[in-house]
C-alpha cells in the first residue's frame, strides 16, 4: 500500500463513509460453485454514495505484469490526500476473456478490501480455477484408496475441499488432504 503523506482527513472521511455503508447484496450467481456473490455492481452501488458524500472518489487501473494481471486502487479525498494498492492473479491464458474476467474480480475484491465493504467472496476460487493444475490419474487413485482405508466420508471430504469429485481437486489440494489422509491411516 502506498499512501500521501498524510491521510488523516482521508481516515476520517472514510471512518464516516464506512458507517454510512451497508453490505454488498450477494445477488449473482456463481454456477460453477453453485453459490451466490456480491458483483461489481452491488459494491459500487453500496459504496459510491457514501465515499461522495465524504468528498472520497476512486479511480482503479487494470494492469498486466509478468504473467499477473489486476488492478491499482487508489482512493483519492477532496484535500489532496490518497492510498493506494495492487492487487493481481497470475493468468491461465493470455487472451482477452481471462483478462477481462480476473480484472473484474480484481476490481471487486480490491473495492471490499479498501473501503471495507463486508461480503462473502464466494466466486474467488472460480477466478483463480483455471490457474491452478489438477490432480493426474495417479493422485486421484490414492486419495480415493485412502479415503476407502480410512473409513472417510467422501462427501464430507468432498465438501471439505469444495469439490464434487475427486479429479476436481488441485494439486495444491492434494498436497494439503494427503498428509492428513496418511496420519488418520496411520492412527487406525
């Protein structure tokens, strides 16, 4: 985070707009994770109002730097005073849909964060999917023979890891259920 030299009238004037700020309605839907999320839109329509009436405004920059791409979010106050900050998600693909989308959820996420907008971030998995690398045939195998050997509920786990089969799961998955498959496996 960056910020001008002083941001004592921009704290204050913030403290008061976040008062004046309720929460995001989580009114789109998520398919992917069948779950609803706050879009761009509720927060800016949560938020704009308030900010104005406190002589806050705020501009967002989208960017692409080495592989990442995100926005800058910079708060500006009537006095002169601002912060700013970055926020990026490295990019699956280097096209123009996967830029748009990661720099709408920037946009969003960077918004809640800065203003404080309470919302739950149900989408964000969704946004970063595609960057992540599933699991091979082989690591399927072994969670599934584990889960047997252990008596696991495979829902549950299934639930746990916000998957609804086994090859959904990513490799950064894997690496967290394994050691715990393999001490519950050992405890039996």
């Amino acid at each position: 985070m960056q910020t001008s030299p002083e941001i004592n009238e921009l704290a204050t004037a913030l403290a008061v707009a976040q008062g004046q700020m309720g929460s995001a309605i989580k009114g789109s839907d998520n398919s992917y994770l069948r779950s609803k999320y706050a879009d761009l839109s509720s927060v800016i329509s949560v938020l704009k109002k308030p900010l104005a009436d406190n002589g806050i405004s705020y501009v967002q920059f989208p960017f692409s730097r080495e592989g990442f791409v995100g926005v800058t979010t910079r708060l500006m106050h009537s006095s002169g005073q601002w912060m700013e900050g970055d926020f990026s998600i490295p990019a699956a693909k280097n096209d123009a849909h996967t830029y748009g989308t990661i720099v709408t959820y920037c946009r969003r996420f960077s918004l809640q964060s800065i203003v404080g907008i309470p919302a739950e971030d149900d989408d964000g998995n969704a946004a970063t999917q595609a960057t992540k690398t599933l699991i091979n045939a082989e690591q399927v195998a072994l969670i599934k023979a584990l889960i047997s050997e252990t008596n696991t509920n495979e829902s549950k786990f299934l639930k746990a890891y916000n998957v609804s089969a086994i090859d959904e799961m990513t490799t950064e998955q894997f690496d967290n259920a394994l050691p715990l498959l393999e001490s519950k496996k050992s405890a039996s």
